[in-house]
C-alpha cells in the first residue's frame, strides 16, 4: 500500500514487487480510490477524488482488497497465506488491518506512521473556516485539495483510527522498517511502534531518508532501499513461505 501523496507505480514499488515475485510470491499493488493519479496511471489528474479521500474509505478498500485475495478470484487459486506490506500512510493502515484481522501470515511496514494525527491546531482551525486546504506535491510541484471531510472522519473515528492502538492488538509476525534519517516520518515512530506491538522486530535502516533515497522517476536501487527490500523478503520468506526456520 502506497502512502500520501503516493500511488502503487511511484518510485521503489515495482522495483519491490518484482523481488517479491522473483522470491517466489504472487503480489498484488494497488491504487487507492482517493490516490488522485488519473487513467494513466501516474500522473494526479484527478485533484477531486484527492480531495474527497478519508481514512475511512482508505481503511475499507484495503479491508475488500485483502478479501478478494484470500477468496482466489485473483489469483489462479486460493492463497495458502497472505501478508500486506505498506509505506508511511499506507503502514498505517496495514497496521490497523492486521490488528483486527485473524490468520495474516506476516505484516511488514516501511516508514511507518504510528498515528494519522498530523495537523496543528492552526491547521485545523483554518480546514474548518475554509472547506478545504491545499498540501504542496513537491515532486510535481501540485498544489493538492484536502476537504474538511477527511478531518471529521478522523476525529469521529479516532478509536477505530488509532495506528498505536492497532499495534497493540497486531499478532502477526511484523516488521518494522525505518530509515534513520527519515525527516518526513521520524524514527521515533518506528521505536513508538515496536515498544507497544508483541511481535515487531525493528529494523533501522542506516542513513535512510522517507523514501529509501530513491525517487520517481526510479533509476537504480540504492544500498538503503536494498537493505529494506532484503529484511523485506527475508521477513515474507520465513512466514509465508516457511523457508530460513
């Protein structure tokens, strides 16, 4: 699962994904509905479903994705066992979903946020007065719409929303990786996160920044992003496949 501002096809995730199927796994990336990246695929042509996305509806597409895996309508038969995998927001809601879900082989996040509160009170007081604020896209350089809508679904929600509180409920084999540079989601998360979660191991990742330091477009895999992919499929190796003890 992509993050904010993110979308299945940036940067590293293919990259990722063809490792995991060379190590031997069916995997399966998706956008979710509110990405903003239009019919091709990358590009955020549609600001409006942006703008409409909430944690909510986030939580729910990955809930029906993870179903329809399980049920084999993928795939050309039923998986013997699933992990999810997801990047900063997206870890959040990988979180959220292994805490309610029972028989997940193994959850691994990247860069992870430990909550979805993320707004000062300024901020906030100015969404409410205004309908609706703008977060820059630095890569592209967007000015990008967030309605008042995806604030009242997180303050009317927070239980359910609670990352930490999903990391205390996580039974699943869980990795944690994080790179120690990481400005955009500092590595005290990543510690935050494993001191309340009973199965995470935590893996700092030397020099790292949000992204692994690689962009889009991807070019070459870095040390720190191989580094991650390797934990990665090690973690996936051992408790889906059941290789390495």
């Amino acid at each position: 699962m992509h993050g904010f501002k993110g979308f299945k096809d940036w940067g590293f995730f293919p990259f990722l994904r063809r490792r995991l199927v060379a190590a031997g796994h069916a995997v399966i990336g998706f956008n979710f509905s509110g990405s903003g990246v239009g019919r091709d695929q990358e590009s955020f042509t549609d600001l409006e479903g942006f703008a409409r996305n909430t944690l909510s509806a986030e939580a729910e597409e990955l809930a029906s994705v993870v179903a329809w895996v399980r049920s084999g309508e993928l795939l050309p038969r039923r998986p013997q066992a699933v992990g999810v995998l997801g990047h900063s927001r997206g870890g959040g809601q990988a979180i959220l979903l292994a805490g309610r879900s029972q028989g997940l082989g193994a959850l691994v996040t990247w860069s992870s946020v430990s909550t979805f509160d993320r707004w000062s009170r300024e901020t906030r007081e100015e969404w409410r007065e205004r309908g609706r604020i703008y977060v820059l896209n630095g890569r592209t350089g967007q000015q990008m719409p967030l309605d008042v809508t995806l604030l009242d679904d997180f303050e009317g929600n927070r239980e359910r929303l609670d990352v930490t509180g999903g990391a205390r409920a996580v039974r699943a084999p869980w990795l944690i990786v994080h790179g120690t540079e990481d400005v955009t989601v500092p590595a005290g998360e990543a510690r935050s996160l494993a001191r309340e979660a009973p199965h995470a191991r935590l893996v700092l990742v030397e020099g790292a920044g949000h992204t692994y330091e690689v962009g889009h477009p991807f070019e070459v895999p870095s040390p720190e992003l191989l580094e991650a992919v390797e934990a990665s499929e090690r973690h996936f190796a051992r408790h889906l496949l059941g290789e390495g003890g």
